[in-house]
C-alpha cells in the first residue's frame, strides 16, 4: 500500500523545537530555538539560544506561536529549515487571528 507523498519523512532530519520572534517578510518566519547544556567543568546549566530563517509557505505562524521546524535543502542565502506545525498558538496570535477573521467577515458582508 503506497503511502502520500506529503506524509512520508525522510531519514535523518534534524527537528527542532523554538518560538517565532519575526514574521515580517513573506513566507519566511524567524524561530528562536533555546538550548540548554551542562557546563564541561562547572556542570552549571547554560541556556544558549539561535534564531533560525524558516520557511513558512502560507504564511501561518504568527508572532509568539511555538513551532516545530525541520531541516531541508538551501532555499535561499539564510532559509534552511521549513515549518513541520504550530505546536501551540500564542495569545496574542489568537486574539489577532480572531480580529482578522472578524473584519474579513464585515468586508465579505458588505460586498454582498
């Protein structure tokens, strides 16, 4: 049995885990992924963090959403990972959302 295209994964990309600081440009979102290490010597944890450019080809994700990314090929001189899902939607996000749809509505409405 054949499975869709757009569910099968491929082997030995890498996925991470990070919140959206940056949707100003079109079909590209910023992620800043936290990381949390052990320092060699002193075993004190050490929270570094690394914004990655990430694809996000209908422009979903929204300013504060937590997202899951994964890693493909160059698509230009920074993009190297693309949008997997939202995880969870921020509340500013989903106010927003809201609003938007509201005023889309009251346009549609008074075109009719």
């Amino acid at each position: 049995m054949a499975t869709p295209v757009a569910e099968t994964k491929k082997a030995g990309r890498a996925t991470k885990v990070g919140e959206v600081v940056s949707t100003k440009m079109n079909k590209t979102i910023v992620v800043k992924v936290d990381m949390k290490k052990a320092h060699p010597l002193y075993r004190r944890v050490i929270t570094s963090s690394k914004r990655f450019h990430v694809h996000d080809e209908e422009n979903k994700a929204l300013l504060g959403d937590v997202v899951r990314i994964e890693e493909t090929r160059p698509m230009s001189k920074l993009k190297r990972w693309r949008l997997l899902d939202i995880i969870r939607r921020s509340a500013l996000a989903a106010a927003n959302d809201a609003a938007h749809k509201a005023e889309k509505k009251e346009k549609r409405e008074q075109a009719s």
